[in-house]
C-alpha cells in the first residue's frame, strides 16, 4: 500500500505538471504520440539506466576514495548531472532527428526535453518518497519528502533538460554552421552546469536557512525560464497573425477563421462550440493546420525550402481549402 501510493504521488503530479507544459504550445501541438513517449523514455530508460550508471559509478569511487563524503560530492555535483542529462537529453535528439518536421520551434525543444525529464522525475520521485519517506519515517516521511519532492523542487528537472531543448531547437532554426555545432553543445554544457549547482548547493547547505536560499536559487532559475517561454509564446502569435493574414489576403482563410486562430482563447472556445454540433474534429483539425503552416511558413523564410517545405506548406494550404467551408 505505502509502495502504491509514493508511485501515485511520484507519478500523477509530475503527469499535471506534463500537461501544464504541454498546454504552453497554443498554436502548433505537437503530436501526443511523441510527447508520451519522451514522458515513457524518461521514466523508464533514462532514470533507469541512470540509477545503474550511477550506483556503480558511485561504488568505484568510493572504493578508490574510501570516503563517503567524497563519494557522495563527486556523485552528487559531477557524475549525476552528467549522466542524468544525456540520458534524458538523448530522447530529444532522437526527435530532433527522426521527427525532425515535427521540431521546428523553441518551445518545441522545451516541450520535449521539459517532458521526458518530468518522466525521469516522476520514477525518481517514487523511489525518493518510498525510499526516504515511508522506509526512514513511515507514513509521516511520505508526505514530508513528497513536499520536498513536488513542491519546492518539482520543476527542476525540466529546467535542468530544457537548455538541451533549446540548443538542440537553436540549432534546427539557424542557418549558420558553427551556431549548429555549438548551440547543443552550449545547451547540454547549461543543462548539466545548472543541475550541478543545484546538488552542490543542496549537498553544502544544511538545514532549514539552507533549505529556504536553495528554494529561492531554485525558484529564482523557474521565473526567468518562465519569461523566457512567455516571450517565446508572444513572437509565436506574432508569426501567427504575420503569416496567416498574407493567407486571408490569398483566399486560404476567412478574416473570422483568421481572428480566431491567432488567438489561443478563442481557439479553445470554437472548440468547445463545436463539441457540441459534431464538428470538434473538423475544428480541430483546422486550427491546428493554421499553426502549422505559420510555422512551415517561418522556417521557409529563415532556412528555405529544406527540401519539403515548399511541398509541406501546399499540403497544408490543400487540406484549408478542404476543411474551411465546414468550420
């Protein structure tokens, strides 16, 4: 029973959490397969190849230290940022380069790298709460490491995975070749170098004072990752209105179709609209497109054709055409 329920509270948070970071993509979703399974590959393949990597790592330097401390530093601010932030960073670079139409924003490379480090969280957090809470202090050591672990340092992960995401999305959005090699590399180095500082503090700083400075660092990392991804969202719309009111002009889509997709709000209300007279699908579908082909339509301006945009961006404009006098 105690098992079961650090596993809900391991598991259902970090999935709210999931979809609080999914809802942040307004105007182009990507596709839900992909999104779980990063979710998947972070609680399962990254957070399990990391509790082994880790372990026996951790055991060979305490066998050539013989010191417990030592061990648990180096682990701590060396070997597990590494090891954690390739391992859930590399589900994005199979994205990046298998579903490569499917990357072609920065939020995009924040959705997916936020979202598989959520699964990391989500299997790490089962372990912590079951592990040091219910083992070391009963029902009591529960709900007192789940605060800890869901509360105060909830969003970690995804903020340490996020600056691969960005690299990886600064790389798929330059023309330049040495901004292409370095942006991941940058973006994983940042990764790592933020997750590092986190366990260093939190192995340095003890008790309740250093409880409350490693929130505030932490919270501190959260609100200015937060502007970032609401300015991301604002030059979004701004694509949006720039490149589908051309599409108005060309007869693709009505002004009132147009009104409605670039606004995120009036999106969700037509959709609940719909809903109700049997054409949810439809809308759906619709106002999904438009996102798509503002962001085809961005990328044909700042990197060209790329071989299929051209051909992408007629696709989208064919299936309007189709699907505008139903809406």
């Amino acid at each position: 029973m105690a098992f079961l329920f650090s596993l809900f509270l391991g598991f259902f948070p970090m999935l709210v959490f999931a979809s609080i970071l999914y809802s942040i993509d307004r105007y182009e979703k990507e596709p839900g397969i992909l999104v779980g399974a990063v979710f998947l590959w972070g609680a399962i393949v990254a957070a399990g190849g990391a509790f082994l990597i880790n372990t026996v790592l951790g055991l060979g330097l305490y066998m050539f230290t013989s010191s417990e401390a030592a061990t648990n530093l180096a682990t701590g601010s060396l070997i597990a940022p590494l090891v954690e932030e390739f391992l859930k960073g590399f589900s994005v670079v199979i994205i990046f380069l298998v579903f490569r139409k499917e990357f072609d924003s920065y939020l995009d490379g924040i959705i997916y790298a936020g979202i598989a480090a959520l699964g990391f969280a989500a299997t790490e957090n089962t372990y912590y709460i079951f592990t040091y809470g219910y083992q070391e202090s009963g029902w009591e050591g529960i709900l007192s490491i789940a605060f800890v672990r869901i509360m105060l340092v909830g969003w970690q992960h995804p903020f340490y995975t996020s600056f691969t995401g960005i690299g990886l999305a600064i790389n798929r959005m330059s023309k330049s070749s040495v901004v292409k090699i370095l942006a991941p590399i940058a973006g994983f180095g940042m990764a790592v170098l933020t997750h590092s500082i986190h366990n260093s503090l939190a192995a340095i700083l003890n008790g309740g004072a250093g409880l409350v400075i490693g929130t505030l660092i932490d919270w501190g990392g959260w609100f200015l990752m937060v502007c970032f991804i609401l300015w991301m969202v604002y030059s979004e719309q701004k694509n949006l209105k720039k490149f589908l009111a051309e599409e108005v002009r060309t007869g693709t889509i009505t002004t009132l179709q147009f009104q409605t997709a670039v606004s995120a709000w009036l999106v969700l209300l037509k959709k609940i609209s719909a809903f109700f007279n049997g054409k949810y699908k439809v809308n759906k579908r619709f106002y999904q497109l438009c996102g798509e082909l503002a962001h085809k339509r961005n990328q044909y301006e700042k990197l060209g054709d790329e071989g299929v945009n051209r051909e992408i961006i007629a696709d989208i404009r064919q299936e309007l055409n189709l699907l505008s006098p139903h809406v």
